[in-house]
C-alpha cells in the first residue's frame, strides 16, 4: 500500500480533532472566525477609499462586529467597496452563528446525558455511602436523614447499577422530606472498583452494602467487599453490610478486613424471632432502640463517674438509662455486675432521645422501699410451640429454641415447603432439650389448622414463606392470621401468635389479625445496618443481646420487681431491678398494649416520672435469664 498523501494526512488530523467534542468544534469555530476577520477587514481596506473604512483597525473591528452581528449590514452608510466586503462577512458570519448555536445546543444535549448517566465524581466529605439498590434503601435513607437533622450539610450518596433519574425519582415518592440531608445518585456497579471511585470512598464517613436480589447475595457481598478494599486502600471508612447465609460470613470478613462490620441476618432475625415469641413486645422494644426516631444507644465518657460501681451509675442520669460498659481496651459489657468500678477512659452504655440529651442527675430520688418486692421466679416448665411456615431462618429457629426452652419442650412445624423436610431431618439430631415433630401441609388452610389444637400451644409463630415471592408469602401468613383469629373468638381464647411480615406496608394490615406482634426481617436488619454505619461499636452490643449465652431484653411480670398499686419512680423500679442483678430499660403497660404505635412500650422514661402498676404489666430488663 502507497504512503498517505498530504492531503490525507490533513483529513486524518482534521477528523481527529472534530471527534474531541465540544471544545475541539469551538476551537475550529474560533479559528474559522479569526481568519474571516483578518480577511475581511484587510479586504475592506483594500478595495474602498481611506474615508470609507477609516483604517485598518476599523475596518478588523467592524468585520468581527459584522460576524457575530450579521443585521449590521443593515445599518451601513459607507462607500460601495466596504459595504461589499461587509456584506461577504455577514454572509459568512450567518453560517459561523448557526454553527456556533448548533455546536452549544449539541454540547449541552451531550453534557445534560452524560449527568444523566450518573458518572461523575461526587465531591463530598463525611458523606455516608450506599452501594446497590434494594427496598432497603428507603428504610436507610429514612433513618439517615433522621440522624443528620441536626447537621447542616449531611450527605449520603448512592452507587447502583440502575438509572440516575429512575433512582432520584423513587427516593421522591418514598421519602417527602430530605430534611437537612442531600441524595447524589450515581449509576455503576457497586461490585467494579473502577465505578466505586465515583462515590468518593476516600473522604465518606462510611459505607453501607445492601442486600442484592441476586440469587446468591452473599456472592454480590463479598465482590462489593473486595472492590471496596482495593477501591480505597487509604479511606478511614467504616464498612457496614448483613449475610444471608451464616456460612458465608467468614469469607465476607476476610473480603471485608478489618474496618467491616458485619451483620448475620439470617441469625440475629432467628434469634429475635424466638425471643420475640416468647415475650410480647419485644420487638418494638428493638424497634424503638434501633431506629432514630426515639430513643437510641450511646456511648459517653463521664469523667465524675470513675471510681463510682456500676450500681451507683444505674441512677446517676436523669433522662438516660444505662445498659452497660464499654472498657478503655474495647471491650464491651452489658449488664455487669453491680460492684464493677468505672476505670478511666471507660464509656458509659446508654439510651437517651440525643447524645445532647445525657446529663449526669445530681440530685437522684431515693427508692421507696415499701414498694419494692423480693419475689422469685416460677420455675421454668415444658413449652409447646407450633410454626406455621418456614424459610431460611427455620433451622436456626430450632437451634435457638433449643438455647431457651426448658427440657420436655415439644415444638410442632407445619408448612408446604418443600425445602421443609431435608432441613427438619438435618437439625433434628442436634436438639438436646426439645423434641421435634413436623408435617407438610398448607397451614392456610382452616381444617388443618383445626386439626392441630392451636389453643394448647404456649407460643405460635407464623413465617413468612420464602418458596414464593414476598407480596404472595405475606398474603398467605395473613390469611393464617385471620384463620387463627377466628378460630379464637369462635373459642373464646386468644392464641399467643408473632408473625413475620416480607414488607412493613403490610403491617397495618396485619393489625386487624390481633397477632400478639409482627417482625419485618428486612426493616430490623436495615435499622441495624444504618445504626452500625453511625457507630461501628455497636455491633458489640448486638452482638450480645441477641447472644442466649449472654444478657438480654426481657419482658418480666411487674409483680416480681414493685407491689400492684404503688406509685414508684423509675429510681425505685432500677433499684429492684439491681437486687436481682439486672438492669431495668423501662416499662410496659397492659392496659395500652393496643394502641399504636408503642403498644404499651415506655422505654427510657424520665426517671422522675411515676407510674403505678397493675396486673399483667410488665418491666423491661437486661438480664441473664
């Protein structure tokens, strides 16, 4: 093949240039423009007379006039030389305008597409990151922007591989009012490193991963993982994110290293199932503690308090309850023995409505001593519980059951899934207190339900199915629900039932069924997630108050702390609750157990606040068993 010609190469670099853009077609406008100008100005010149063009500056300036201007030739009173001249300009200036409008036009057509993609750079700092895109964003975003109210510039940006517009345009119709808080949307994959840069990790506060709708989530976790580590080798970011699979979760903590923070979704949620479902309330008790909407945990260093015991600390704030102590070496303790002196640079472990809500009490109530009682707790006896329904949590259900039950304990499941049975027969050996039976069959089904004698079980919980989609698994545990409810006014009784609920709009619904409570998995696990992403810590304290071994919520009769009738403080109720070595969170009420939307539920009260209790109240406590 013979050497490009001249006029080949030329066209090969012309072309290079035009396909630059924007800036490269100006560029050669400008040009175009400069030679026009010094053409026709030197013309003018040239052909008319010295009085008609008045020099060649004049002549220059009125060309570069007439191009971008060509109407002028309109107004021109010179000789017949220059009005020539400026009349070429003008012609061509019409062309250099028209091309100078379509050039802008494309250009910010192309610019307008390019942010639409989502790929530039966010410029943020202490921003808080989400990468992927599930229903749990909104449950976060929700949460965040709660959290950041008193801020006047939080952030929180969004790295998914779906729309810009289509995201911005989701979070609008879920969530009203942003409040203090910005949403940047970026399109990408939160699994590429490459498209993780977009979002800034360097200079974000922290990262929380979200569950994918992918077959396999965890497989998507631990890419996002990975890409997040070698994204941001210098990012002091905290990384947040919840397993599916419990198996998992050792490969996802070495994707992870040392700054993730993981959360065993499929465990906590079986745990707080089986506690939830042996003590009504529970988990908007967990609600109330994991979102920002009340009141939260907190850690806070009070200097006055060293060399107090951890007794003594019980009352000395007002507005706070304490939980705990997380040491100077990092370890955290809840419910510690009451002789446990506060060293330096120990943090007090309290719920409060704001950090700016805690202030030492200089001036506590004594407790009433008539008031308080010394009564035991009935010895534990042989439980029935029945599950209606089962998914992926039912096999650590049956484990955690197991840790709580007392020994004769029988537990009864009936469900159509067919991963069912190979689960059961798996676990099964592994039970060392309780027996195990089970029975596939539709637990929607009334004459099934009938035929179980659901009045003689001490706890039933209805799962909510994951062999088909969730609106579908929600509709069923509904209509169990409602058969259950029946079957109890047809009775007379009422049947001790918690459900699990797919999604959180299903939860009015669910009211009318009278279940004794209601779970949200994905909700509890969201609120756990954006509590972590504010203070890593706190998956220490998660970790043990879902942790049988250790100490947790309870729900306990208010005859075994204070006598029905007396008016008490909570000064008196934490000091009953120290002499059984436990630690009181608050109270519920029977009388409004009911009503929306705390059910009775006084967490953190005012300490100074009175209260008398009746019947069937109950006082919520940390405590071993």
């Amino acid at each position: 093949m013979s050497a490009p010609t001249v006029r080949q190469k030329l066209r090969y670099a012309f072309d290079n240039t035009m396909s630059k853009g924007t800036k490269a077609l100006i560029a050669w406008l400008l040009i175009v423009t400069t030679v026009l100008v010094l053409v026709g100005g030197t013309l003018a010149v040239v052909i008319s007379s010295q009085d008609d063009n008045g020099g060649f500056g004049s002549s220059l300036w009125a060309a570069f006039m007439h191009v971008l201007d060509p109407s002028l030739i309109a107004s021109d009173t010179t000789g017949g030389g220059f009005l020539i001249a400026m009349l070429i300009i003008a012609l061509c200036g019409i062309v250099i305008v028209s091309c100078l409008v379509g050039i802008l036009t494309t250009g910010l057509d192309a610019k307008l597409t390019e942010l639409r993609k989502g790929r530039s750079l966010v410029v943020e700092s202490g921003h808080t990151v989400v990468l992927g895109w599930s229903d749990q964003v909104f449950t976060i975003i929700s949460e965040l922007v709660e959290a950041n109210e008193s801020e006047r510039r939080a952030c929180i940006a969004i790295l998914a591989d779906k729309d810009k517009v289509e995201m911005e345009d989701e979070i609008r119709d879920k969530i009203a009012d942003l409040k203090t808080t910005k949403i940047i949307c970026r399109t990408g994959d939160p699994a590429d490193p490459d498209d993780i840069r977009i979002v800034n990790l360097a200079t974000a506060a922290s990262v929380i991963l979200l569950t994918s709708d992918e077959p396999d989530p965890d497989a998507q976790l631990v890419r996002s993982l990975l890409a997040v580590t070698q994204g941001a080798d210098d990012s002091q970011a905290h990384v947040v994110g919840s397993v599916a699979d419990n198996r998992n979760l050792p490969a996802a903590r070495l994707a992870g290293g040392r700054r993730a923070h993981l959360i065993d979704a499929t465990d906590m949620m079986a745990r707080l199932m089986v506690q939830t479902c042996r003590q009504s309330g529970l988990s908007v008790v967990y609600t109330d503690l994991l979102d920002f909407g009340g009141d939260e945990m907190y850690f806070t260093e009070q200097p006055q308090l060293v060399g107090w015991s951890f007794g003594q600390v019980l009352n000395a704030f007002a507005t706070s309850t304490v939980m705990g102590v997380k040491t100077a070496d990092g370890r955290t303790y809840l419910n510690p023995p009451a002789r446990a002196v506060i060293q330096p640079g120990d943090q007090i472990i309290v719920i409060a409505e704001d950090d700016s809500t805690i202030a030492l009490d200089g001036t506590p109530s004594p407790p009433n001593e008539a008031a308080i009682m010394a009564r035991g707790e009935a010895s534990s006896r042989p439980e029935r519980t029945l599950i209606l329904g089962w998914n992926a949590r039912g096999a650590t259900m049956l484990r955690q059951l197991d840790a709580y039950v007392a020994p004769g304990s029988v537990t009864d499941v009936v469900s159509a899934n067919a991963s069912m049975s190979d689960q059961i027969r798996e676990v099964g050996p592994t039970m060392t207190v309780q027996s195990l039976n089970f029975k596939a069959d539709d637990p929607t089904n009334r004459s099934v339900l009938e035929s179980l004698g659901v009045g003689g079980y001490h706890h039933i919980i209805a799962l909510c199915g994951d062999d088909v989609e969730p609106p579908l698994a929600d509709s069923r545990t509904l209509v169990t629900l409602l058969h259950l409810r029946d079957m109890g006014e047809r009775s007379g009784t009422r049947f001790p039932v918690v459900s699990e609920m797919a999604d959180d709009r299903n939860r009015g619904l669910a009211q009318v069924t009278q279940a004794d409570d209601f779970i949200v998995s994905e909700k509890l696990v969201s609120l756990m997630m954006t509590q972590t992403s504010e203070n890593p810590h706190l998956t220490d304290v998660f970790t043990q108050l879902f942790d049988p071994e250790g100490s947790e919520i309870y729900l306990k009769p208010s005859e075994y702390y204070i006598r029905p009738g007396f008016p008490v403080d909570m000064y008196t109720i934490v000091e009953s609750a120290k002499r059984r070595s436990e630690v009181a969170l608050g109270y519920r009420l029977a009388s409004q157990s009911n009503q929306a939307p705390n059910y009775g539920i006084f967490l953190n009260p005012v300490k100074s606040q009175t209260v008398t209790f009746q019947p069937g109240d109950k006082v919520i406590v940390l405590a071993e068993d």
